[in-house]
C-alpha cells in the first residue's frame, strides 16, 4: 500500500529517444531554470537604465530601470531593485524588490522583500518572505520578450561606408 513504485527500466543504448524523466517521477529539468549567471552587478555598482537580453544576471548593488530578460534574474540579498515592470523568464529574489514581477516561476526568499504585483505559472517562497501586493497565477505567462534579434553580422554596401 505505501511501497514506492519500481522505476520503469531504461531504454537501451542502440535506441534514440527523448531524455527520460527522472525515475522519481519528477518532471525533467527545464533548461530556463537550469540556466546559469552570466553577469553580476557588484553589491557597490549603482545602475540606471535598461536592462535587457538572454542569460543569467545576478544584481547585488542598486538597480533602477527596465528589466526584460529571457533567462533568469536573481537579486541576491544586499540587492535592490526598482523597476516598474520587472519581466524575466525566472526572478529568484532574496533582496528587495519595488514593482510589479510578469516571470514563469518566482521565487522569493526569506530575506527576500516585493513590493508589488506578481504574474506567475509557479510561484514560492520561503517562511519570513514578504510580499505586498496580489498574486496572479496562471496556466502560462506571457514574458512579453519577443526573440531574440538576429546576430548574423551586418554586410555594408560600398556606398554605406563613405
């Protein structure tokens, strides 16, 4: 009654199939969350302006802007963000927060505090976390990130250059 269940046997070596689940019946990792910090904003760096692209970024001093990031963002405890409308695929905060959040997954931490709206699929946070504002979950969440610009170099004309 209360066993767990036998793991299903893994599929042989000659075959091509899709990674398997885990055998402990989570959902396979999501290669957003998987992703790692690409750029830091040191705990004595004050920035203004916008903050937009792929990748992962850690911010420990002070920002003040627009975020729009395709990866994740996460505000580490000596940081603090000021942003209208903080947009990420993922948003992990365990520093402060002043503005609305629109993430796939949010998490907020036990130091971590939002003042704030939050838009999320999923959502968690940790016992002494503070949030003032609504929670809105949805099935999915639209970052509203379109994709990425292409970076195939620019070719100039000859007369493009004079």
């Amino acid at each position: 009654m209360f066993r767990k269940k036998e793991a299903p046997p893994a599929p042989s070596g000659g075959e091509k199939n899709e990674p398997a689940a885990p055998a402990d019946g989570r959902k396979p990792a999501n290669p957003i969350t998987e992703q790692r910090i690409t750029s830091v904003l040191g705990k004595d760096v004050v920035w203004k302006g916008t903050l937009a692209g792929s990748g992962g970024v850690r911010i420990e001093g002070a920002f003040d802007g627009e975020i729009a990031l395709r990866g994740v963002l996460v505000v580490g405890e000596s940081g603090r963000v000021t942003c209208k409308d903080l947009r990420a695929y993922m948003v992990v905060v365990a520093g402060l927060v002043r503005g609305d959040i629109t993430a796939e997954k949010v998490e907020i931490r036990r130091t971590g505090r939002v003042w704030g709206n939050v838009v999320a699929a999923s959502f968690a946070t940790e016992e002494g976390a503070f949030l003032r504002g609504q929670i809105r979950m949805e099935e999915k969440v639209d970052v509203g990130i379109g994709p990425l610009p292409d970076e195939s170099p620019v070719e100039l004309e000859s007369d493009q250059l004079s």
